[in-house]
C-alpha cells in the first residue's frame, strides 16, 4: 500500500509521534482530554498516552487502576502521562489530579482500540442495514463506541466536542456504524477482549479530506490540487463569485424569479418535504400568510431534518422579493432568521443549485419559528420550476466557499482526526473510494495499490 492513506494508516504504525507545538491554552482546555472518558476504552498491550491541560506548571497525578504516573504541564498548560502497557482488563477507574482540582472516568477497559473511517458507507446506521430479529441480538457492553461530531475544521485541532462513550445494546447499536458493528462482533467472538470504536466516518467525502496537512504538502499533486482550490474559494469568496454564475447561465437568476409577482401558473406543483433529486439550479415557490403580530418581529426559517439533512449544495431564500439567507454545504441544516417587514399574504422562494445530486430532501422540518413561539408548518403544496439542468458552470461541491463550513482536503482530519494524537490504536477500518471516482480516480488507485 502506498503511504497516502497513510495519515490514517500510519496511526497504527506511529500514531503516537506527533503531538506537535502546541498554542496558546483558552481558559476552557479541560483537564482530562474529553477521549478519557466514562465507559473508554484504552489499548491494551502497548503504553497508553493520557493527557490534558491545566495551569502551566502545575504538577499532575494520574491513576489507571493501579499504575500511578505523574506529569508537569509545560508552558502552554499541556500534561501528557504514559501508562505502561498491560494486558486486556478492566473496570478501571482513571484519575487526574492538578491541585486542587480532580476528574475521573469510571467502566474504563483495556482492550483493542479502532478507528473508524470513511464516507458513507461506513456511516450507514446499523438499523438502516440489520433487520429487527438481528438488531435485537447486538447488546454487547464490552463493544463501545465514541461517535466523534461532525466540526469541520480548517486547521489541525487539538480537541472535540465532548460525547460519551456508548455501551453497544440494542437503543446504541441502531444509529452506529454497520460495519462498524460487524467488525467489532467478529473481533469479540475471536479475540474475547473489549473493543472500543471510534467513529470519525463523514458521508460524501473524497479521500483528500482525510488526509494531513502534512502529508498533503509532501505530494505534489494534491498540493496543487489544494492550491487550486484555495484560488478558486478566493474567487468564488467576492460577493459576485457564484451570484455572477448563476446570473451567467439560469434564467431564474437572470429573471429574478424571486420577484412575489411573478406569473407561476405554469410551475409545477410538487409536496414537500419529499425526496427530490435533481442536478443544476431548481426554484421552489409558496405562497403563506404570515400573522399581524410578526411584523418587525425576528423568525426564523428552518430547512431541517433527521439524518439526511436539509439542502444540499448551495441555497438562497426570499420573502417578499428580499433575500432573508443563504448557505451552503451538503446535508447541514439551514436556519435563516430575518426580521418581518410585511405581514399578509407573502410568497416565499427558494433556489438550490448543485454540481451533482441537488436534493430539497427535508426528513424532519420545513418551518417558520416566530418569536412568540409560534411554529408555520411549510409542508404541503409548493410551486417548483428547474432554472437549468446544466451543471457544467457549477464548481464541484468540494470546492465551493464555505465560511461555516469545510474547506475541501484535509477538513475530517483537522477536526476530527488530529484531536485524538497521540492516542494508542490497533488500527484502521476504511471504507472509502465512491466519491473518488469522479474527481480524483487516478490518484485514488495510486494511492491504494499494493
């Protein structure tokens, strides 16, 4: 295998090399790494790195079980302990002392440590995959399983928000990893020790995002390929960037299909929320009464659902022929809030553009929030009529500015891979490639031959 998936596949391998420079420490580090958490599961037979932040300085005490070691936080607040290896066991209970302060984490075992990685097929939910009389049976608590969340980030990370590990039962197991769970079953009923799993899987993703920076800038094509991109999110960044490409080549842009007056009688109706796969720039329409007592009042939009979520790729909405928000992204929830100018009788317009699969595919809400807590319901009868089907002028959706969002390569690692250096692994379970076979196939096979 060639050493590009590497940033992941090196983590078995020298995993525990690089905590790198650390900056300066917000008063919010904790003091235990958020990954030591109730329910963890640390490797077994190899040295266990544990560590945290407190006053820089300070001296730290940490307890696995018996084994006892102590650390001195370096100037930027960062303690870092090696507990030695031993063999699979457990419960434990580990221990962090700083001074006056202490954390502990209880049910913690060793045992073989997984991480999962990859796009959607490794994130299907097992209930989307195993039958009832199957998920029935998956109640195993010496399976554990730490979902990271999904916080893109731009640069390497040293944390992630806080979950708890879960104890694999039947309520768990539903939303993990199927293969995830397969994997961890076989692993069980042939080694009989603890597994712990932990889930940085992302759907959609090409293999670049789970890639380095590092690593990145070693091979020249992807660094091109980076420097591209960033060039390109610099043009399309300026406020006439995707605007003057829509307005270039959909006539519902250039028609400003978002005027309230506009003749609709010839659009087709449609229900919504629904599923609605589409590729190019589809406008959505509906005509609403919004209440008296809304007016200059801030509501909220919310464009929402369960785990397929919301708009994908890039959207504008208006009320009244003024633009109340716009965002981008594929499966992130919108929510728009906007302050009312008029109430009445309103129309509401939508446009969605995409590069490849473009859905309005709402599981959950299609709503208005008011500030009086009362809820519009949206679902129900709209108007929808495709700008263009051609995609050709759209920039892929890897590719497209996302303030609030990732930023193409290496955006899983930075937020959910680096976070967890230098934790001790057995290794990775990948399952990735689909969303390679387009934009990246070439390198993707170099990558990946043996």
């Amino acid at each position: 295998m060639r050493p590009y998936l590497p940033c992941l596949m090196m983590c078995a391998v020298a995993w525990v090399g690089a905590a790198g420079v650390q900056a300066a420490i917000p008063p919010d580090r904790p003091l235990l790494h958020p990954l030591f958490a109730d329910h963890a599961v640390v490797q077994r037979d190899r040295p266990v790195p544990i560590w945290g932040w407190t006053t820089p300085g300070q001296t730290v005490r940490v307890s696995l079980g018996e084994d006892q070691a102590t650390a001195t936080a370096g100037s930027d607040g960062r303690w870092q302990v090696q507990m030695p290896a031993r063999p699979a066991g457990g419960p434990l209970v580990l221990r962090v002392t700083a001074g006056d302060r202490q954390v502990q984490a209880q049910d913690v075992w060793r045992g073989d440590v997984w991480l999962l990685a990859g796009q959607s097929n490794m994130e299907q939910r097992a209930a989307e995959v195993f039958d009832k009389a199957t998920m029935a049976t998956m109640n195993d608590a010496q399976i554990r399983v730490l979902s990271l969340p999904k916080v893109p980030a731009n640069e390497p990370q040293k944390l992630f928000l806080a979950r708890p590990w879960q104890l694999v039962n039947v309520d768990a197991t539903k939303d993990m990893s199927a293969v995830g769970w397969q994997f961890a079953r076989c692993l069980r009923s042939a080694l009989g020790v603890p597994i712990g799993l932990i889930d940085t899987s992302w759907g959609a993703q090409t293999i670049d995002a789970f890639i380095g920076p590092e690593l990145m800038a070693q091979d020249p094509v992807f660094s091109r390929q980076q420097a591209e991109r960033q060039q390109r999110l610099a043009e399309l960044a300026k406020p006439s960037g995707i605007q003057a490409l829509l307005e270039a080549h959909d006539p519902g842009t250039a028609a400003q299909w978002q005027k309230p007056d506009l003749d609709d009688t010839g659009w087709e109706k449609v229900q919504l929320p629904r599923w609605s796969p589409f590729s190019g720039v589809m406008w959505v329409r509906q005509h609403i009464t919004l209440p008296a007592d809304w007016a200059n009042q801030q509501v909220t939009l919310a464009v929402t659902g369960g785990r397929e979520l919301g708009i994908e790729t890039f959207d504008t909405w208006w009320l009244g022929g003024k633009e109340i928000g716009s965002g981008e992204g594929t499966f992130t929830p919108r929510r728009y809030t906007f302050q009312v100018r008029q109430t009445g009788n309103q129309v509401l317009v939508g446009r969605i553009a995409a590069a490849q699969h473009g859905n309005l595919n709402v599981v959950g809400r299609l709503q208005l929030s008011g500030p009086d807590g009362k809820v519009i319901s949206l679902a129900g009868t709209w108007l929808r009529k495709a700008g263009t089907t051609v995609t050709s002028f759209l920039p892929d959706r890897y590719a497209w500015p996302r303030p609030s969002d990732w930023q193409g390569s290496c955006f899983v690692w930075n937020g959910l891979v680096a976070p967890l250096r230098p934790c001790a692994l057995t290794g990775v379970v990948w399952w990735q490639g689909e969303n390679d076979s387009n934009l990246n196939a070439a390198l993707f096979r170099q990558y990946y031959e043996p």
